[in-house]
C-alpha cells in the first residue's frame, strides 16, 4: 500500500435520523491539513447500503449495477451515488474509458 493512500481515501460515516454523511479529507494533500473547511456530503439512508459497499470495496473493484440500495436497486440513484463519490475524489473509476470520459465531462 502507497504511504498515505488510506489517509487520502479515509473517510467516515454518521448516520443521523434522516440522512447519511459522508465526511473525508480527500481535498487536503499531506502540506495542507486542515485548511480546506470540511465539507460532508449528505445523502438519504436508503443511499447508506450503496455508500459502504463503495467505500468497503478498496482495493477490489465493484461495478456500480452491483451495489445494493434498497428498497428500490434503482440504477440513476446508484450511479448518482457513485458519481457524488468520484467527484469527491474519494472513488476511482475503472474500465470503459466512456464511462470515464462522461463522468469527467459532469464535473
């Protein structure tokens, strides 16, 4: 494992009554902790079974279409999820270089 590669992909979840937060220092490089203000990403708590399993899933990957979000298994959502991650910085995406190229052109 890379020196601080678990550092930069750590993050935390908290469940609070209505929502799941996803909180990360993945905007911070090791000469700047702390200055970027922490900024979590919320998310509903039928999204909290899709968001461990991304983040549970290092070094291995997963395809999105697998992830479990209950009640529904909704595809949008669970690429949505995906994506919130990615943009964080906090999730890779591997293989179709379209797939790729689609989410990088979002941001």
């Amino acid at each position: 494992e890379q020196p601080g590669h678990k550092e930069a992909h750590q993050a935390a979840e908290e469940a609070e009554p209505s929502v799941a937060v996803v909180y990360h220092c993945a905007d911070n490089s090791r000469g700047q902790r702390g200055e970027n203000p922490i900024c979590p990403l919320e998310f509903g708590l039928d999204d909290a079974p899709a968001i461990e399993a991304l983040l549970n899933a290092h070094p291995d990957p997963v395809m999105v279409k697998d992830i479990p979000r209950p009640p529904t298994e909704d595809l949008d959502e669970k690429i949505s999820i995906a994506e919130a991650l990615f943009k964080e910085g906090i999730l890779m995406v591997h293989g179709d270089q379209k797939l790729s190229q689609s989410i990088n052109n979002k941001m």
